[in-house]
C-alpha cells in the first residue's frame, strides 16, 4: 500500500511544481506566408504560419490548437494547427495554421479592408500542450494592429 501511495504521489509533486507563476505564456511575433489553398462561394481555406516566441525556461509539444479570427471585430474565420509542433525554450516556434475563411463576411467587409493600411486582428481560441506525458489546454487570445495588406489576396474578388 505504501509503495502505491508513493508512486501516486510523485505525479502530483511534478505537476504541483510545474504549476508555478513563473510560467509564461508565448509572445505573439508576426503572422507569415498567408497562402491561398481552396477558393469556395461560401468558404475558402488558407494557409498561415503564426510565429510565437517561448520566453520559458522549458519546452513543450503543442498538439492541437483551433479557434477564431476577428479582423476588426468582424469574423473572419476559423483556424486549426495542421501538425503538431516541438517548442524549445527561450525560442522562437511556428505554428502551421489551416484557416477557413468565411467568405461571405469578408466580401462583405472587403470595401473596409481596402481603404485601411492596418486592421485589428483579433485571434481567440484553446490549445493542448503536452509535457513528460501531461497535457493541459491553455487558453489563446492575442489582440494587435496588422498589416491588411497580408489578408487582401484572401477576400479580393478582383484580378490582380
């Protein structure tokens, strides 16, 4: 019984440890080669590699990741992480994104998004971590003013 009460135990130590306030959460860096994947009527898929940087002293592996995305407090769409990603401390780390583009909201809101230089991009969502065989779902949220001109080639319905 002891033998068992011990190696119960030893668990909840490691996660009781881990679970200090000196974690911090990723940095939001930059939103990379937006590519288009499918054109549809009503829904478009896209491509897009949000760059985050691990200011911890510890790695993780994100497994799963999906939420959505506002530009200027209008939806946009829907993103899901494509495969998992290994994150090393203190670095930099890519997060390969599918994003399906609502396409009827954002012709919609296109006339807005030629006239502006930058927009608010808003990204709300959960993501799985895992860590020695521990996984915990962490909250995403990140709110910043972006370069439109990255998201035009998305909604135009113009030859360019």
């Amino acid at each position: 019984m002891k033998t068992i009460l011990t190696i119960l135990t030893i668990p909840v130590l490691v996660l009781c440890s881990c679970a200090t306030n000196n974690v911090r959460e990723p940095e939001y860096r930059d939103i990379r080669n937006i590519r288009l994947i499918t054109l549809g009527p009503l829904e478009s898929t896209a491509g897009v590699d949000l760059v985050f940087y691990n200011p911890n002293d510890f790695g993780v592996q994100v497994s799963t990741a999906r939420g959505d995305i506002y530009v200027d407090n209008n939806y946009f769409g829907k993103f899901e992480l494509d495969e998992k990603v290994s994150v090393k401390k203190r670095s930099e780390f890519i997060l390969p994104a599918t994003v399906k583009v609502d396409m009827i909201g954002a012709v919609k809101n296109q006339r807005d998004l030629y006239k502006k230089k930058e927009a608010l991009v808003k990204i709300e969502g959960m993501a799985t971590i895992k860590k020695a065989g521990f996984s915990k779902d962490i909250p995403i949220k990140f709110e910043q003013m972006e370069d439109i001109g990255k998201f035009r080639t998305l909604v135009s319905t113009k030859e360019q």
